[in-house]
C-alpha cells in the first residue's frame, strides 16, 4: 500500500505541475479559451505491460488572436515555458505541405507541446507526464479449481474445458492475456467475463445432460 500511494502522490504532484502549466501556456497564448474543456483530472492507462503504468496526458485546441501570427505565437511559447523553467527546443513542422511552428519543452519527465501554423487560427497544446506504475508487478498464480474428483456433485463430471477450474482457461481468469506490443489484449475465449464459457463457472457438468459431442470428451470406463 506504501508504493502505491508513493507513486500515485508523485504522479499527481506531475500532474498538477502540467496543468497549471498548460493553464499559464493557453491563457495567455489563447486568452477566452474555455478551460473546462482541459480534462485532466484522473490518470489513464500509458502501457498495459505489468506493473500496468500510468500518467496524466491531454490535448486542447485554443485559437490565437488574429493580430499574431504562428511564429509570433510560438516564440511567445518558448519564452514563457524558457521563464518558467522548461528546456525548450522550437521547430517548423509540415502538415498536408503547410509549414507549422512547434515548440517541445521538457521538465521532470513531463513533456509540453504547441503547435500552430499560419493556415489555421488553431494553437494545439499537448502534454503528458511520465508513465509510473503504482505497485510492482506480481507473478500471475492460477486459482484454485472450484472442483475436483473428490468434490464434484453426485450425477456430473469435471468440465471437460477448465478441468474443475471454473476459471476461463485461457486467461486463468484475468479475463486478458499477455501481448505485444500493448502489453495485453482481451482473452478471446472467454471475452473477458473470466469464467470458463463451458461450465459458466461451475466446474463441473451434470453427465446426464452431455450432448454426443460432449461425451466424446470421457473415455468410457472399462
């Protein structure tokens, strides 16, 4: 519990550093823009590999006053982001063979970016703090089966597909499966409902009630 509060404490405390920046940055260069529209009030999933990782991130778009142009708008960035201290690097971008200007400051890992071109009245602000994992991942351990030979229902058997499990098989309940490149993706067998879609949970299926193609899955005794 101590590491993951450490860790979502330090991710908020980047987090309302990036906001209060990106509010400084859009009123300014963008003044009447409306900042309700900045969401940034919980952190969302950046990588799905375990430990999952999160971080704070948002785009708005802003328009600049019309007496300035995009490389007016830019410089004014950098020197603001310069000020505040931020390590600023400025570029010209092309997009659809448009020229923008484009200005990436840097900071405690978060990363700032405004962007805006002379075809376009649109300033585009984005920033995203570092991605930090609020607790260290754990080996993954299988359930216990729900049933076994020795504690199935008089009249049935050990489900055929989890073998008394309960648990979907193929993702051992998690309802996902590792995966690359996001880290994971939805168990196609159980299409994250996490049970066994056989036996629906149960472990076990009344015999009497097996279809032919079932019953081919139990030898018969001899």
């Amino acid at each position: 519990m101590g590491e993951t509060s450490e860790a979502r404490d330090e991710l908020d405390r980047l987090g309302r550093s990036l906001r209060n920046q990106l509010v400084a940055l859009i009123t300014d260069l963008t003044p009447g823009a409306d900042l309700g529209l900045l969401f940034l009030d919980e952190p969302s999933v950046a990588d799905r590999h375990e430990p999952l990782r999160h971080h704070y991130a948002a785009l708005f778009r802003g328009e600049r006053p019309a007496d300035l142009t995009a490389a007016e708008t830019a410089s004014r960035a950098a020197v603001l982001l310069d000020a505040a201290g931020w390590d600023v690097t400025t570029s010209e971008e092309y997009e659809d063979g448009r020229r923008c200007s484009a200005v990436v400051a840097r900071r405690d890992g978060i990363r700032i970016r405004v962007r805006t071109g002379d075809h376009t009245s649109a300033v585009m602000f984005g920033g995203r703090t570092p991605a930090l994992a609020f607790a260290p991942a754990e080996p993954f351990r299988r359930p216990e089966p729900v049933r076994t030979p020795d504690t199935l229902t008089p009249g049935y058997v050990l489900c055929y597909e989890c073998g008394g499990l309960g648990r979907c098989p193929g993702c051992g309940g998690r309802g996902w499966v590792p995966s690359e490149p996001h880290g994971r993706s939805r168990c196609r067998e159980c299409r994250t409902e996490r049970v066994c879609p056989i036996c629906r949970g149960g472990g076990e299926l009344a015999a009497s009630q097996l279809s032919d193609y079932q019953r081919g899955y139990y030898p018969e005794p001899d």
